[in-house]
C-alpha cells in the first residue's frame, strides 16, 4: 500500500511536529507555516532543518488552494495552525486538528487558549482531541480524545500534561492513516 502524502501547518514554533515526526520515524512531505514578525515566535530549529514553505500571515482560500493543488488525496494536520480554514478547503481534504480542549465534554472550550481558560475555570477534568476539521471552529467529528484528572494542577503541569497527551494521539492517529 503506498504511503499518502501529509502536509502539517503550525503557526507557532513547529515543535510538536517535529516531536511527532521523532515518535513516527517520518516527517510530512509538506511542512507549512504562515508569515509572522520573528519576535512573535521562534521556530523549531528542527521544523527550520527539513524546511518549510510559508505563506501570507492569513491565507485566502486562493492561496491554501495554490500550495494544495500539488498533493494527491494528503492527509493534512494542524498543530496550533492559528487560523480559520476556508470552507472550500474543508470540504475538499481530509484535514485534522489537534484541540488542547475537552470539547467533547465542555464545548465552551472551542477556539483559542482552552488551556488557560480550563485552568481559570478550575475544570477537575481536562483533556485534548484530535477532530475532523469543518467550516465552523472545533466543530468537527472528534476522533480521538485523551482526558485525565487536572484538579490542583499548576498551568505548567496542564501544559505539559496536554502536549504530552496530544502527542500521544497524533503518533497512534498518524501511523494508522499514514
């Protein structure tokens, strides 16, 4: 069976997508980025290595449609991609996002920063998905979820907890579809 394509989008540091890449002994055929002032983030020097390819800080359909149109049938994976996807790409590619939120349990916690808005709220449970993307923000079918205890956590331990979870569902997700 040939191995399909994978094109991983971050807005941030990349670095989950290289922890990811070291887990699955494999790194996306595509590595894509949006443009952003270099003192807002600093990318992972191991994303910077394999290279990337970046686009305007918020792409138009026009453009995902451009960079995509090269790939046949790609699975594609957000990994703190910061922007609202196109419906027309939505519809057109099999696209999955990683959401450190238990939306499955408490849905107030789609969009930005659920992390933190979890630790304000005090939630005894915390957890993350992994979700089909669609037109709306985190409103996909969620594929897999990972939850766990989070009463007196630090911020620091729930990040660390989150990632550490997150990637565990990306590496058993991605060496099945891949």
């Amino acid at each position: 069976m040939k191995k399909r394509e994978w094109v991983a989008y971050f807005s941030q540091t990349g670095a989950e997508i290289a922890d990811i890449c070291e887990s699955i002994g494999r790194w996306p055929t595509r590595i894509i980025t949006n443009k952003r002032p270099d003192n807002l983030r600093t990318i992972d020097p191991r994303i910077i290595e394999q290279g990337y390819l970046e686009m305007s800080n918020k792409p138009t359909k026009k453009e995902y449609l451009e960079v995509l149109q090269y790939f046949n049938d790609p699975i594609i994976t957000l990994h703190g991609w910061l922007r609202v996807l196109p419906p027309k790409v939505c519809n057109s590619y099999d696209i999955f996002n990683g959401h450190p939120g238990l939306i499955t349990e408490y849905p107030e916690l789609k969009g930005k920063d659920p992390q933190v808005r979890a630790f304000e709220g005090k939630y005894e449970v915390a957890g993350a998905v992994i979700h089909k993307v669609t037109a709306g923000v985190d409103e996909g079918r969620v594929i897999m979820e990972e939850r766990f205890n989070a009463f007196n956590l630090s911020l620091d331990d729930l990040f660390r907890i989150l990632r550490d979870r997150s990637l565990y569902m990306w590496t058993n997700f991605l060496k099945k579809v891949l």
